[in-house]
C-alpha cells in the first residue's frame, strides 16, 4: 500500500492520463464529472492530497474506469465463489424474517441437498 | 475528537470539489450530486414502523440506499440525521469498512464512543456547517444570538450547531438541556474541565431564562457562582464563578451555555493561576443590564 504522497502522485498521473486519452481537456472531465474545474486542477498539479473516495468515483464515473484504475490500487480480487457464498449469505440472513415452518423446510432442503453432492 | 475533525474534513473537501458554495446545505442535494454511474445513491424520506430508528443507509462500493425517519419534524435534526447517514456513505460504505448502519438517537446525538459514529457525527457537523462558508457569518464569540442565527443559516439544530462552533473555536464551553426544569443531558467541549450538577434549574436560574418565543436571542451572559452550575474545583483550579445564558424553548426545553475564562478563578492569595484555552479578552460575555 503506498503512502499518501505517494498515492496523491499516482492518482493524479493517471487522472491526467485518462483524460487526454479521450482528448479532453480539464473543464470537460470536471463538467462530465460533476466536480469543479478548481477542484481538479488541484488533483492534477497533485498538492499531495488524496481526493475524497466520492471525488474519485465521479472521476473514474465521467473517464469510465472503475475506481481501483485511478488509484493503482490492486483490484479487490473476489473470485467467483465467493461471490457466491457472499451472495448465499446475503440471502441466508433474509431466513430470519420468513415463518419457522419454512426455516425448517429450508434448513432440511439444504441438508438433503448437501447429501446429494456427498454421494 | 481526532475521529470528527477526520470527518468534518472529508465532508468539507467533497463539498468544495462538487462545488457547494452558500448555505444552506440540504443533504438530499448532496446526496443526489454524489450519485452517478459508479456509484449510484438512494436517498429517500421514509417513515419507518420503529420509532426508535432515525436514519439507515446500506449499501456496497457499486451503490447505497438512505433512509431517514419521515417522522422527525425538526428539520434540523432531520438533516443532521440525514447528513450523517450521508457520512457513513461516504467514509465506511464506498470504502467498505462496514455496509449497513441503522441509527438512532443513541448514535446520533450523544456523545457515543464508536469512532464509525462519531466519524459520521463529523461529517454531518461538517456538511451541514463547513468552516468555509460559516466564518462569513460568525464572529467568534458562543452566543445565543450567533448560534441561532447559524442553526436558521444552515438548517441544523441549535445543538448541532453549538458542538460545531464549540469545536472550531475550542473555547471551554458546555451545553446544558433541562425539561420543564429537570436535568436531561450535556454536551461540553474538550477543554472544558470541570464536572457538571445534574441538579434541576432552581427557580433562581429559571427566572434568569430568556423565552426566545417572546425575545431576540441573547448575545450575553450573566455572571453568577460557579458551584449553581458546576463541582468548581479540578486539577488545582477553583472557579468562583460563572458566565451563564440560558433560553427557554418550546415544550419546556431550557438550552444554558455555560463557559468561563481567567477572572473566574478563585483567587487563593498566590494570585489567579492561568488557564489553558480561556476566551480571549475580546470575547468575554458581558453581563446583561
């Protein structure tokens, strides 16, 4: 994880980048954005600030990459399983909510099927 | 401390960058300015079957839904309430440190030790009153008359607006509630040291209350014995007395402003020992006439 000053520098070289990849200059990615042109020739000229994660999600919005190409940071590395046991947990709390009768049939649909896959 | 001024700061830097600049700051603006494709935001009014929750926001580093309890009528504590749900968008759910939040007055308004909500606390404080765009309205001086000109500025509570001035001038203040004169809470500000009397409002200090529903808003206080308000001895200090301005509100609420400075100090023959953060000369209250 590089420091701030760092992570300032970065940020600010790739914003730059971007932005004259698509032949912009700063007013038309602050308007696109939704930021003050002030604002990112601050980021730009990189006075050592990191922008706020809002600021860097218009940015990444308006150049349409996704936040982690801006900062350099690594992208969060979620492998498709996980999302998928993250996405059964996000359903599995709704359990709560439904009656006791049908927690009991799907604890019990679950249980017949991890069997299945045993086998 | 450090968690709040961290918040304030983030709120104050993205409102710049997305070019707010007068007051006042309502929240479903910002909400709606920090929405787009990236990250798209939700922010509703909604009336919720629990009394007990004021604002929930959930959500993932793609999108957030806030919702603020319809049913606070005060649309001071409305929009704090809303602004710090915006807080926990900004600094704990796109980063996602923590994805859901349900808050209620616990989180919100007293002094709760959970960084993530005094962090939220901040940014509201922040959002709603940036160091900015208040300084052209505020000369310095914790008063009556300049917090309730702020509150109606901004939109935010009276006590809201106190903790965000008493934490940018750091004077040592303290913000009393009573409820048809019975003791209800506090809120000091850090370099305030002495101990408060959770004791009800003697009629002596009720009569000395400025009904704000018939009066201007008082600028000054009144001197009176430090011990009516406050234990007066800490860390090798003894307060004679006081300076004190209190306003009565509607339902029986009374707001006192309680705050100190050199000439307080209970001279001991050795001569006043100075205090650390005291209000400067020019902002000693003056008494009433």
């Amino acid at each position: 994880m590089p420091n701030k000053i760092d992570q300032a520098k970065i940020i600010s070289q790739k914003i730059k980048e971007l932005r004259e990849k698509l032949g912009w200059n700063q007013s038309k990615l602050a308007s696109e954005a939704g930021i003050t042109a002030a604002a990112l020739s601050m980021i730009e000229k990189n006075d050592g600030r990191v922008p706020t994660i809002v600021v860097l999600n218009k940015i990444a919005s308006a150049l349409k990459v996704q936040p982690y190409e801006i900062t350099g940071e690594e992208p969060q590395n979620i492998s498709e399983s996980s999302e998928r046991n993250r996405e059964f947990y996000r359903k599995w709390d709704v359990l709560e909510s439904l009656s006791p009768e049908d927690q009991k049939m799907l604890r019990g649909m679950a249980e017949r099927l991890k069997n299945i896959t045993e086998k | 401390m450090f968690e709040e001024q961290n918040g304030a700061a983030e709120a104050e830097e993205t409102l710049e960058a997305l070019g707010f600049d007068s007051l006042p700051i309502m929240p479903d603006q910002v909400a709606a300015s920090i929405n787009c494709d990236g990250f798209k935001l939700v922010f509703e009014a909604k009336e919720f079957d629990s009394g007990g929750i004021l604002g929930t926001a959930k959500g993932n580093n793609k999108g957030a839904i806030v919702y603020v309890n319809a049913r606070i009528s005060d649309l001071g504590r409305f929009n704090f309430t809303a602004a710090h749900e915006l807080g926990h968008v900004c600094m704990h759910i796109m980063p996602q440190k923590k994805t859901s939040f349900k808050c209620g007055s616990k989180e919100i308004y007293s002094q709760y030790d959970d960084p993530i909500e005094k962090e939220a606390n901040g940014f509201a404080s922040g959002l709603l009153m940036p160091k900015r765009l208040i300084y052209n309205h505020f000369d310095g001086d914790i008063n009556w008359l300049n917090i309730a000109r702020l509150s109606e500025l901004c939109k935010s509570s009276l006590e809201a607006t106190y903790r965000r001035l008493s934490n940018l001038e750091n004077l040592p203040t303290a913000f009393i509630i009573h409820e048809n004169g019975a003791f209800r809470r506090f809120v000091t500000s850090s370099s305030f040291d002495f101990y408060i009397e959770r004791t009800p409002l003697s009629s002596y200090q009720q009569d000395l209350a400025v009904d704000v529903k018939e009066e201007p808003y008082p600028s000054d206080f009144e001197t009176v014995d430090a011990s009516d308000w406050i234990n007066p001895k800490s860390s090798g200090i003894c307060l004679e007395s006081v300076y004190v301005s209190t306003i009565l509100l509607n339902d029986g609420f009374s707001y006192t402003i309680v705050t100190y400075d050199d000439d307080c100090i209970l001279e001991d023959g050795a001569g006043p020992k100075k205090l650390d953060n005291v209000i400067s000369s020019e902002s000693v209250p003056r008494e009433r006439s």
